[in-house]
C-alpha cells in the first residue's frame, strides 16, 4: 500500500469503537454542535482585503517527521494566525501528523476566524464530530472518496451548517465537484508520492467552475508564488510547513504577512505609477 492508503485503512479502524461510544445523536447534543455559529470560509476568502492565506497548525508530516512536538502549545500559534489569516486549518490526525481534536478545539475558543479541520473524512460521523469540536469547515480528499461519497458528505455537512474544501490533484478528480461543495483545493503534494508541483494548481485552476472559490495548497513557500496564484485566480492558499517548521511559527508567519502587504503596496504604486504615465501622454 502507499502512504494513503495505509492512512485511510488506519483511519477506518481507529473510528470504529469511536463510533459506538459517541454515536451522531451524542454529537448532536453536546459541544458546539448547535451552540456556536459557524464561520464562514467563503465570506473571509471574498472579502476585499483579505489575505487568502489558511495558515496552518501541523506538528508532523509522515514524510518529513516532527516540526514540533506535544509541548507547543496551540494559543500563541493560532492567535498569530488570527490576527491575518483568512482561516486557520488544524490538522487532527494523530496516527501520522501527530494532532488530535484538542487542538481543534483549543483554536476555536481563541480565534474570531474559520477553522479547517483538516483530517482524512472518510465516513459521516467524522464530519457530525468535527461540528462538535468547533469545525467551521471540513476537508473532504477526492483521492480517498468516491464521487458519491463527496456528493453525500457534503451536503451532509451543509446541513448542519459545515462549509467543505474538496481537494484535488488530478484532472481525473475533477470529476468529484458537486454542488454541494463549498470550495476546491488544488494540492500541489501528491498524496500517494509526497512529491510537491505547484503547477499542478495552475494547470487545473482553468477546470475549476465559476462560484466555487479555488484554493492552491501545499508547496507554498514565498510570497512571489502567491502573486503568481493570485493572476492564475486562486482566492486562498493554504500553508503550514512553512511556518511550523520554523523555531518559531508564529514569528514566520508575521514575517511573511509583512512580505506579503510589502509586496501588495509595491504592486499597488506600480499600477498607479503605470496609470499616471499612461494619463500624461
């Protein structure tokens, strides 16, 4: 088997018990379920100002091990993130990224912006439980599910009021895009390989339709790469690595909003500049 699959097989054995100890109608009536307006993704990624960036709080990778152990805490990261970010994803896995749901749920009550939890969906209970933990949105990965299972997971999770990210990587995946999902992620790691391209965002954004907002992910490492996706149409790019491998992730991720707005402005007088020639001839 490749790496995905062994993480599916072992996701689908680790929630069996789960499922018999806190069934949906648990979920239902506990935690965030119904308590807590959701945030919406879509809303912040659209807004005139925003950043697009969903930064991300990820302690290991299978291919490149540990970035930071359990003794980070997750507030200073997150409230880092909060203060630019147009989301913040929250990886949950343990098996193989070392996360857990208390760090999704230690995100929601310090931030005021949408929260990904970013796991490998691969049954309905899965999405009833990230609703209880504070989810915002859900990842749903086309490489793991089947075009009907996208279809029924994601109205599932509009239902009760979950935006979902369907993520792709081939033009063989496209296929998976259904209405009910909310945005399409372009991931530029392919998940059986690790192998990271980001022209696999630019070849496949032409593909993506009209009102589902387009995310790039992964292999995102300077903010020449975001303007680049920025002209190609992306609303969002989704980065984790990048920050979290540094010693100090929510430092890195300060600096590179900075480079970010730096390059914004530069753009910006670059245009009017043009504008201004262009008036006085």
């Amino acid at each position: 088997m490749d790496i995905l699959e062994k993480i599916v097989a072992h996701k689908k054995a680790e929630i069996e018990p789960f499922k018999k100890l806190s069934p949906v109608s648990r979920f239902e009536k506990e935690g965030f379920f119904w308590e807590v307006r959701t945030r919406s993704l879509v809303h912040h990624l659209l807004l005139p100002k925003s950043t697009g960036i969903i930064a991300e709080f990820k302690r290991k990778s299978p291919s490149k091990g540990w970035f930071k152990t359990k003794e980070l805490e997750v507030e200073p990261v997150v409230t880092a993130y909060n203060k630019a970010a147009a989301g913040i994803s929250v990886l949950t896995d343990q098996e193989f990224f070392g996360g857990d749901l208390d760090d999704l749920i230690q995100t929601k009550v310090v931030t005021d912006i949408p929260v990904l939890r970013k796991d490998f969906i691969v049954d309905p209970w899965q999405i009833a439980e990230a609703r209880a933990f504070g989810a915002d949105v859900i990842l749903l990965i086309a490489a793991c599910l089947s075009p009907a299972q996208v279809k029924e997971y994601a109205a599932y999770a509009a239902s009760i009021g979950l935006e979902s990210i369907l993520e792709i990587h081939n033009e063989e995946e496209l296929g998976h895009i259904c209405e009910d999902v909310s945005m399409v992620g372009i991931n530029n790691r392919n998940l059986k390989t690790f192998e990271v391209d980001i022209n696999t965002s630019l070849q496949l954004r032409k593909y993506i339709p009209a009102g589902k907002p387009a995310i790039a992910e992964s292999g995102i490492t300077n903010v020449e790469t975001i303007v680049s996706l920025k002209q190609a149409g992306f609303l969002g790019f989704l980065i984790g690595e990048n920050f979290m491998k540094a010693d100090t992730p929510a430092i890195a991720f300060a600096d590179f909003i900075d480079q970010l707005n730096a390059k914004a402005h530069e753009t910006e007088s670059m245009r009017q500049h043009s504008a201004g020639t262009g008036e006085n001839l």
